[in-house]
C-alpha cells in the first residue's frame, strides 16, 4: 500500500472480523486482487481517496476497495482494455467466489469480491 500511498492515492484499510491464516494461495490471491483495484483507481482516477476492507466472516473472506473518484471535478481516464478486472475475474473465479466491480451511484468506483474459506478447489502443479 505505501507505493500507491507515494503516488498520490490516499488509503484507509479497516479489517473486521478476526483475522485467521489463509491458505498461501488464497492469501496471495487477495493481496493482488487489492493491489490491482487500488493501480486501477490510480489509473482511471488519480489522486483520489480509498478505503479497502477486509472482512474475516464465517467461511467467507470479504474484499471491498472503493474510491471516491477524481478530485477537483476531473472526468475520470478512459476505461482501457480491462485486463485488470479479467485478472481479478480469474482470481476470483479459482476460488469459486464472487466479484462484483462498477461505478457507485454516489460515485467513485468499488471492486467487492468475496471468497469462500471452506470447500475451495486445491491446484497441483
């Protein structure tokens, strides 16, 4: 978080629930999936203010990353080619859980993602 920090976006993280060891996979689907949502708000809405939650629920890890949109009246940056969200899409998706992304109705942009904890899949490589 300090490096989206740096450049300019403004980050308040919260977690609810009591945190409990995530399998390495999962965890470190999670951190990327907030890493990309927070390049995203960058991307699309510059400098601009973020609040990520993470919420330990029973059976279920919660993701919410949402911004506030640009500052100062500025339109945001033209949507691009989406490979952010196809990733988080397939991220999500290894985990059999749920992501939902778009335009809030007071503005600003929120990723929700949401991942079981119990009956996932297990990856052999």
């Amino acid at each position: 978080m300090e490096q989206v920090r740096a450049a300019g976006l403004e980050v308040a993280l919260s977690v609810e629930g009591v945190p409990s060891p995530l399998p390495t996979g999962l965890d470190l689907s999670a951190y990327r999936i907030v890493q990309e949502a927070l390049a995203n708000t960058l991307r699309h809405a510059g400098p601009t203010r973020s609040e990520v939650t993470v919420a330990y629920r029973p059976r279920m890890l919660c993701l919410d990353i949402v911004d506030e949109g640009p500052r100062d009246g500025r339109a945001p940056a033209p949507a691009g080619t989406g490979h952010g969200l196809i990733g988080m899409r397939e991220r999500v998706a290894l985990f059999h859980g749920r992501l939902s992304a778009g335009p809030l109705p007071e503005g600003g942009y929120g990723v929700r993602v949401s991942l079981p904890l119990a009956g996932r899949m297990t990856v052999v490589s």
